[in-house]
C-alpha cells in the first residue's frame, strides 16, 4: 500500500509542473505579445491580423484570433502598416471570404 501511494506521489511530482505552465509556456504556444490585447484608443477597435495574408478581421467574424499565425492589433496601426480588411464583392457587397455572414462588408 505505501510503495502504491509511493509512486503516485512521485508520477505527480513529474507531471504536475508540466500541467502548472500558462499556455503561451507550452510547447508550440504563441508567443505572449502575440495574445496580449493591446490598448487602443476609444473607437479603435481591436482587430485579428493575419500575418501570412495581412488581412485583419473584427471581432464576431469567423476568422478572428482562428488563423494560425496572428497577432492582436489596433484597426488604425494594422491599416497603418498596410494590413487590409476582407476582400468584397464589388457586385453584391458582400464579402468574399467564405462563411463572413451576410451582407458583410470590409472589415
């Protein structure tokens, strides 16, 4: 019974350290900058970018904080290093991206 409890003890000492670590601490996490919002001024929102396409997404749209590579960022600083919202349909006015809702339009 005591070398039972024994090696409990033990496995959990090895394993709990590892269960103790924040996200952004484990193994092929984002980094933290990356998922830390940042502060933006009042009526500047804060907007997804994703950083393989430079396209920036709202929140409430399908794509926010889902891409795989991204980072936070305020609306006014992504259009400022040319980040540029969805494309749309000149056509319908509606997005082009697959599954954004209807009737949306550049985020």
């Amino acid at each position: 019974m005591i070398r039972s409890i024994v090696a409990i003890v033990a496995f959990l000492s090895l394993t709990l350290p590892a269960w103790a670590q924040s996200p952004t601490q484990m193994p092929g996490a984002s980094t933290m900058s990356s998922m830390t919002l940042p502060q933006c001024k009042t009526g500047d929102p804060v907007v997804w970018i994703n950083t393989h396409s430079n396209v920036y997404y709202r929140q409430g749209t399908k794509y926010y904080a889902k891409t795989s590579h991204g980072r936070y960022a305020c609306l006014s600083a992504a259009k400022a290093a040319g980040d540029h919202g969805p494309r749309v349909s000149a056509a319908t006015g509606r997005s082009l991206m697959p599954n954004q809702g209807p009737g949306t339009t550049s985020q």
